[in-house]
C-alpha cells in the first residue's frame, strides 16, 4: 500500500477511518476511538488479573501490574511530595493510557492514537484544568500571587505578568505538542524506511541485498520506538506531577 | 540503641513512606538528561510560547480591532515566555524540585 506508484506516502497512516460500518460512520467511530477502547480494556485487564490472586509471591501478571503502581507512585511521591497521593489515580490513569497508546501504534495494522494532536491536547488541557483549579482551591486568591514573583519591583507588572501568564498558558501546547511530535516523527521514519525496504527489493538482482540496509534500519528504530514509548509516557507523567506540585506548593 | 536487625533503619522508612516524618531532600530524580532531550524540550518551550503570545494578540486584535500592534506585542511577550520556559528549565523556581 506504501509504495503503490513507486512514491513515499508516510502520511496516510494517520488517516481516520470510521470503523463498524454505517454505525460507526454516522456518529463518527474511527479506528483511533476503537484503539482508545482496546488500551483502556487492556489496562483494565492488566489491573484486573494483576491484583485478582493477591500472591504473596507474585505471579508475571502481578508482578508487572506492581511494578507500574509503584513506578507511579514513587513519581508521584518524590515530585510532589506526601499531599500528592491524592493525585495518583489521576497520573496513573494519564501514563497507562499513554503508555498503552504509544506501544499498541507499534503492532502492524495499529493506529497510534498518541500520534493526533487532537488527542494529546486533549490531555493535555485536562492536566491544565486540574492542576489550575487544584491551585485555586488550595490556595484561592493567592494563585494569582504565582504570575508576579515576591520582591520584584512593582512597575515591573506590566511586564512580568503577561510573561508569566503567557509561559504558564504554553505549558499544555509544549506537553501536547512534545508527545505528538515524537509519535508522528517515529511513525513516519518507520514508514518512510519500510518503503524503501519495498522499493529496493524490487530492482532485480542486486534488490534484495539492498533491502537489507533499510530493513536492519527498521529494525533498529523499532527498538528504538518502544524507548521512546516509554519515555514519551514517563515524561507526560513526570510533567504532570511537576505542574501538580507547583499548584500544591505554589512557588 | 541500635538493634541488629536494622529495626530503626525500617521503622525510620516505613514513617517516612506514610508521611509521617518529612522526607529526606533527593536529589534529581527528574527529567531524561541526554542532549537530545534537552534540545528538543528546550525547542518546544520556546516554540510553544511563542505560538501562544501570537495566539492571544492576534485573538485581541480579532476582537479590538487593532491588527497588528497587539499582535506585534504579544510576539513579543511570547517570545520572552519563551526564554522564561528555557531559563526555569535549567534553574527551576526556588523550592520547587525539578
């Protein structure tokens, strides 16, 4: 499909595509929502199965489903400190629903959701919303006291406080725009080399030895996508508890 | 007293897990510090800030009808939120962990 009349089309694996038929076309189901539904189910069913036996000694399922509680938890602990257990559901549920994104759109015949900015905006205004009107219901008018710093000279509010407001406002373009750039650039690199794979194989005798290169490349850079997986997610996570904790501590 | 078995040692933890006493301050468990992520973080920030400050000029001018003085203005403050986000990703507010 890539290399049909012998060009590149990196970009058509980011097309939505309504799925379940006429159903589906008219209250606009495409594959992303479907692919949304099957990480939530399988987050679920990795909870779910992962705490169902409570083993002293814990099985593979269990130990896997620890293993991301409490990678969470020490993050969200250590960055925002013992006020922020109340948080946790709210990262756990943005980096598994990330995390399970990023790595899903890595399976053939996949569409990585995490790879629209509608998407990723999306939660990313939601950590905007949260941790704003967590600080406003924290610390009330004092918030505002976050837009002008203390001892700064007070004729200096016209310029501080539009900066501040400004930087405060980019924070949910820059964590949206940081995990759709990274999806979309892994997506079409493997893409654009799967093409080439294609396209060399073709040329005869030597093309089969040449495809060697691009796919030994592809392979790499799959590797090299499940690290930014879950880096992606892990520095979605970590960003969301930095915010938290400036709207708890307030500095 | 110390016992044998490391008893205060645990207990020690174990409070300081149920937040009980205060945390002790670590250090940097933050960000991935490799060049390319510093880079490509410190390239969103300042581009982010900038597409935000000309979002909300050019959205005023939409509104006031001023275009483009309110556009130029706000490029501009976008521009120093910009070196603002890049400067507090280096030196963070003080009291705040990275």
């Amino acid at each position: 499909m890539a290399a049909e009349g012998k060009t590149i089309d990196a970009l058509s694996q980011f097309e939505l595509i309504p799925v379940l038929g006429p159903v589906g076309r008219a209250v606009g189901f495409s594959q992303s929502n479907a692919h949304m539904l099957l990480a939530v189910g399988l987050v679920s069913l990795l909870m779910l199965a992962g705490i169902r036996k409570r083993a002293l000694v814990p099985g593979r399922l269990q130990a896997a489903s620890e293993m991301f509680y409490e990678f969470i938890e020490n993050l969200v602990t250590g960055q925002v400190g013992h006020e922020g257990k109340k948080y946790f559901p709210f990262v756990f549920a943005l980096f598994m629903f990330v995390l399970f994104g990023n790595l899903i759109g890595l399976l053939p015949y996949a569409f990585t959701y995490t790879s629209h900015i509608a998407v990723t905006l999306g939660l990313a205004a939601t950590v905007f919303f949260v941790t704003t009107i967590v600080a406003l219901a924290l610390h009330g008018k004092k918030f505002f006291g976050y837009f002008f710093p203390e001892g700064a000279p007070l004729w200096l509010a016209p310029i501080i406080v539009p900066v501040e407001l400004v930087s405060y406002l980019s924070r949910p373009i820059s964590l949206s725009v940081r995990l759709f750039a990274n999806m979309v650039a892994g997506h079409v690199l493997l893409k654009v080399f799967a093409t080439f794979v294609v396209l060399l194989g073709g040329l005869g005798m030597i093309g089969p030895v040449a495809a060697l290169l691009p796919l030994s490349v592809n392979v790499l850079l799959v590797g090299f996508e499940i690290l930014v997986a879950f880096l992606q997610a892990y520095v979605f996570a970590i960003l969301t508890c930095i915010y938290l904790h400036d709207a708890v501590h307030l500095h | 007293m110390e016992h044998r078995d490391g008893f205060d040692d645990r207990l020690r933890k174990a409070r300081t897990r149920q937040g009980l006493d205060p945390e002790p301050v670590k250090g940097t468990g933050g960000l991935p510090t490799g060049p390319w992520g510093i880079g490509f973080r410190a390239g969103v920030e300042v581009v982010s800030a900038l597409v935000v400050g000309a979002a909300i000029g050019f959205g005023l001018d939409r509104w006031l009808g001023t275009f483009p003085w309110l556009f130029l203005v706000f490029f501009v403050v976008g521009g120093a939120a910009g070196v603002l986000n890049i400067y507090r990703l280096f030196n963070p507010r003080p009291g705040a962990r990275p």
